[in-house]
C-alpha cells in the first residue's frame, strides 16, 4: 500500500505555515464550513458541527497513510487557522493529483 508523508520541514513562507490539522482546529473548520464562499465550491457535510469537524481532522492521518488525501492548514504568524490547501484524488498510475484551497 502507498502512504504519503507530510512535507518535512513544515512549509512557510510569505507570512503563513502550512500544518496537519489538529483537534484544537475544530471551530476554525466549522466557521469556514459557513462560509457561503466555501459551501459554493466544497462539498460540506450535512450537519457541518463541531462533531462533523472533529471527525474530518480525525480522518485526516487515516486519508494520509492510505495516500488518498493530504489535507493541510494554512495558518497565519498568530498560528490562527486561516484556510487549507489539500491534495486530493491521488492518481499513482500518474504522479498528478487535484489542488484545492
């Protein structure tokens, strides 16, 4: 089985880091999931509550070390989470996979 690892170092720059998610990001994901920009262009799930956001950090390692997802944080110079960028939809017969931020 594939798994994909986690940049190392931590990518930064420009005044942002990009992160594993963490528990403590709950109500970050939960407010971005209210964002009508965000519910317009990602799919949210139905109920998106601290209990659903939970879960999708939970699940981030699991996406990880199946090498289906790598889901990261982006997180300004006060460490607060400001938004996400991810691979998704790995295509290993092909090095290529979607962005999305």
């Amino acid at each position: 089985m594939r798994r994909l690892s986690l940049p190392m170092p931590t990518l930064a720059g420009g005044g942002v880091t990009l992160r594993p998610w963490r528990v403590d990001d709950v109500d970050h994901l939960v407010s971005a999931w209210k964002d009508p920009e965000v519910l317009r262009w990602t799919p949210v799930p139905d109920g998106a509550g601290p209990e659903k956001a939970a879960a999708w950090i939970a699940g981030a390692r699991n996406r990880l070390e199946t090498a289906t997802t790598l889901d990261l944080v982006v997180v300004d110079r006060d460490g607060t989470a400001v938004g996400e960028v991810g691979l998704s939809d790995l295509d290993h017969d092909r090095p290529v996979a979607p962005v999305s931020y």
